[in-house]
C-alpha cells in the first residue's frame, strides 16, 4: 500500500500519514514485559483510526514496530480521508514531466509571470518599491522585483542561518567568516541605486521604443495603449545570477539583469535600445557617473556607475569598458524564449532556394541569449528550492570565497556550489548549525561524488540527464576531494580557522578575563586547548584519497 512517500518503517509510516492525512498520531502502550533480564519479552498495543494491534519483540522498540506492522497491513487505503493540501514550497517534483516545466520555454510571459511571483514571496526586503512589467497584459507584479531578497539584513546572524539551537565555537567562526565576507552597506546601497536606475531607465524606454513602433505600423501620430501593448518588443527585465539569489560578496561589483524580449533579438534591437538608454541616463542627476558599453558579442551592454564620495575625486570607466575599483557594473542581457534553432535557419535556407523572399536579420549571439535564458531558469529554481533552506544561502557565500581563495576549489562554477549545497543540507533532513552545514558539504565532497564512478549531481533545470561536474578533469576531481578530506581532519583537530583563513579569535568569558588581568593563562583550560592543538598538521600524503 504506497499511501506515504518516505516512509522507512511501519512506525514511520503511521506517523507520517497521520500528518498528511491531518488524523490522530498512533497511541503505543505497553502491555507486558517479562522474562529474566538478559532475554526480556515485550507486548506493546497500538491503536491507530478506531484499529487496535499488539506486537511482541525482544525489544520495546521490535514489539511497537509489530504492532505499527499489524495497523499497517490491516489499513484500507479507501477510507483513509483525502491528503491535507500542503503548504511546504520545498516539496519536490518527482514527476518528470513536472520537473520538465522549468525548461519549457513556449510562453514568454508565462517564464517571466513565474520569476516575479517566486521573487515576492521570498523578498524580506519589505522597503523596497513593488515595480511593474513593460506589458500590463502580461502580469501586474514584480518585472523589478528580486528572485530572492539580495541585500536582506543579517543582523541578528545566527537567526540568518535558520538554526535556533546552542551555537559552538565552530560555529562563532562560520558566523564571524561570514560577517566579513558580507558586502558592507555603502557597497548594497551603491549597487541598489545603479540596478534601480537601469530598471526604471529600461521600462521608460520600452514604453518609448513601443509607442514608435505603434505609430510606425498605423502610420498616424495617435496610438492607444492597446497598440502600444500590440506592437511592444520588449516585455520585460528580471534579475539573475548572484543578485537575485542574494549571493553576493564583500568584492563583487558587477551583478546581471536580463531582458526578455517578444522575438530573438537582434543586433537593431541592442542598438537601438542602447542609443535610448544613453539618452534617458544623460536626464538623470549626476550623468557623468554613468557609463554604457555595448558588446554585440555578448549580446547585450554594460551600465557602470562610479560613486564619487566626500572628498574623493569621481572616478570615471574607460570607453573601452574597463572596470574600476570604484565602479560598479550591470550587465544587461537581451534573451527570448524563442531562441533560434539550426532547425529554423534550415528553413530560411530552403526558402531562400524556393524564390521565397525572407527578410534577413542579424540576430545576436545564439549563445549567450540562451545562456541568458538559463540563468533566468536556474535562479527560479533557486528561489523555490534553496532559499528558505536554513544556512544554505550563508554556506554557499562561505564556499563561493573559498574557490576564490584555494587553488583546489577553483574548478567550482557558481551554479555547481550552488546545486551541490542544496543538495547537501536538503538530505540532512533537518536544520543544521552553520559549522554543521559546512561540513555536511565538505563529508559529501569527501565521500567520492566528483570521482570517476561517482553519482555527480544532475541538473534539476535540463530536461535530459545532465552532470553539472562533467566539465570537471581527473586531477581536479582528485585535488577537490583530497582538499575536502584535508579540511574535515583540521575541523575535527578544533582548526577551523585554517579551513576559513582566517585568524584564531580571542577567548571569551573566563579565559578573557584572565588575560585582561595579566594572568600567564596556563591553567587547566589552556593545557587543554594546547592538548587540542597538539597534534600536527595532517599533510597531504597522509590523507586517503578514497
């Protein structure tokens, strides 16, 4: 009877289908217990929906499994209520075609519709003004809004993780690392401003680009909304990457924003709408700070933004698009979900050869729009699977500066980190303390799922089964769960701080006290944080490399 998903055992069973099916949990009592000391027999009794079953075992734990086991198998799945409709956003689509949903790319609207209701329900930024789509018939809410709060407080931080249980001095490290690693307030506000000004910039010009189109098309000089809506190319901008998944660090400047546009764009497309962009920046306050680039290559153009502070003198971007410390970058790129196929260009051909005149257009870089699109499907996913996973959005911060700092983790790709610590705690199947979550996802690594043979990690946002490691060579494989094994060993010898590069911070409490008042420390308490530390540095060699 597969009424429960997940269910390991009768009691498991039992349980589980009382909290779906909202019914009274399972009552277990003991009957009979006897027999000499060393070879007891237990009867328990179970009673379960008006059922009533006895089991006998060696153990308290055998007799109650018998009984569930009685309950169970005595069960009708047809009078069982119907299943409590679940409020858990985090359940899992199992289904494949479910799960092929995120990759269907037929409706433009309805892509974009999706991203921005994810986006408002996970914003905690409750400050921030709800903007709108291009197109009023293509939602009313968030074509503006974040897939995930960026730039949410983290104060207090050990709530930030999601763990409300009694933190250890490992954890006091992860918190700390990830204070220092968090971007400071001057550098969210600055990126905030430049994101806001290129959003309200992009809708100011697709009403503009919209209404001269209209008027193109009706040839007059009058056009109603309604043709403007018609004849709109660019229905909306969202945000991607580390931005909308608040994944940003202390030393990122450039985030991403994405345009979704009606037809494959086309070189006419950027130029134009980048020729409009320039002119609506140059309306703005201080239009010297604001810079474009445009890069037919990359399918889209840069925004950059360069903060001039009291008593600092303003530092401006190269025309050739060179990023300064001071600058803070947006790149925006135009995408469609109606990518051109090898198919399509086909048929133009065999068009071409039939006399059929075709109107030929040069459409930007097939690549990197689909890539666009991608990025876009990856940073809904996140929304709806990894962001409300406690200490997930602050492990992947902490893993993120650590390929930026080990040679080992370098190989990483962002999604990858991403993926890899979702799946990490999510099997936890409970919520961890920031140390814990760290090392769920070091014992993963270590444990041989990048080696050859192992099981890699699939992409949950591709249709066909895809190892998102497969780009990984041997030796990288090898260096990165060498690496892994190397760092739990320095977490378990107390050594944290090697593992986050950072420094050993100061004694709290009594040992605090005793070196304010001059004490040489050398107390119980230090000879045991000495017999710690006493073992040496594991090398390399010593460690097994499964």
């Amino acid at each position: 009877m597969s009424v429960v998903t997940g269910a390991a055992n009768p009691l498991d069973y039992l349980f589980k289908l009382s909290t779906q099916r909202k019914l009274p949990a399972p009552v277990f009592n003991q009957v009979v217990e006897d027999g000499p000391p060393h070879m007891k027999t237990f009867v328990w009794r179970c009673t379960f929906m008006q059922i009533t079953a006895e089991g006998k075992g060696r153990s308290k734990k055998e007799a109650k499994t018998a009984a569930a086991r009685a309950i169970k198998d005595s069960l009708n799945p047809d009078n069982l209520p119907p299943e409590a409709p679940s409020g858990n956003n985090r359940k899992r689509k199992t289904d494949k075609n479910n799960s092929s949903n995120a990759n269907n790319n037929s409706d433009s609207s309805a892509l974009i519709q999706d991203h921005n209701n994810t986006s408002t329900t996970q914003s905690l930024n409750k400050k921030r003004k709800k903007g709108t789509s291009f197109s009023k018939k293509h939602g009313a809410h968030g074509m503006f809004s974040p897939v995930m709060p960026p730039f949410a407080p983290v104060q207090p931080y050990v709530q930030s993780f999601g763990f409300r249980g009694k933190m250890s001095v490992d954890d006091h490290y992860v918190i700390t690392k990830h204070k220092n690693i968090y971007p400071k307030d001057d550098e969210l506000e600055y990126i905030l401003k430049l994101v806001t000004q290129v959003e309200e910039s992009l809708r100011s010009c697709s009403d503009a680009l919209a209404e001269i189109n209209a008027k193109e098309a009706k040839g007059c000089k009058e056009v109603s909304e309604e043709d403007k809506e018609e004849y709109r190319d660019i229905l909306g901008v969202a945000r991607i990457g580390d931005l909308a998944k608040g994944l940003l660090l202390s030393s990122d400047r450039s985030v991403d924003l994405v345009i979704m546009c009606k037809e494959m764009p086309t070189i006419d497309d950027l130029l134009k709408l980048s020729n409009a962009m320039t002119l609506k920046l140059k309306e703005l306050d201080s239009p010297n700070a604001y810079k474009i680039v445009v890069s037919e290559e990359e399918a889209g153009f840069k925004v950059s933004y360069s903060p001039s502070k009291e008593g600092e003198d303003e530092v401006e971007v190269d025309d050739e698009g060179g990023e300064e410390r001071t600058s803070y970058i947006t790149k925006v790129t135009l995408t469609s979900s109606k990518v051109k196929s090898p198919e399509k260009e086909t048929t133009a051909e065999e068009d071409v050869m039939n006399g059929v005149q075709t109107e030929e257009k040069e459409y930007l870089n097939n690549l990197k729009v689909e890539t666009a699109l991608i990025e876009l499907r990856r940073s809904n996913w996140f929304a709806s699977m990894a962001s409300g996973l406690p200490s997930c959005v602050e492990c992947i911060r902490i893993i993120k500066e650590m390929s930026r700092r080990d040679p080992s983790w370098s190989c990483l790709s962002n999604w990858l980190i991403e993926l890899l610590v979702e799946r990490s705690l999510f099997s936890a199947h409970q919520p961890l303390s920031p140390a814990s979550s760290l090392l769920r996802v070091l014992e993963v690594i270590s444990s041989g799922i990048f080696l050859n043979g192992g099981s890699g990690l699939k992409d949950p946002c591709e249709k066909e089964d895809t190892d998102v490691s497969e780009y990984l060579t041997p030796q990288q494989r090898e260096d990165l769960t060498h690496s892994a094994q190397y760092f739990i060993r320095l977490i378990t010898y107390r050594q944290i701080n090697k593992v986050l590069g950072m420094e050993k911070l100061p004694p709290k409490g009594k040992h605090k006290a005793q070196n304010k008042n001059g004490s040489s420390g050398g107390g119980g308490a230090a000879a045991a944080a000495a017999a710690v530390e006493a073992p040496a540095t594991p090398s390399a060699s010593e460690i097994s490399t499964a």
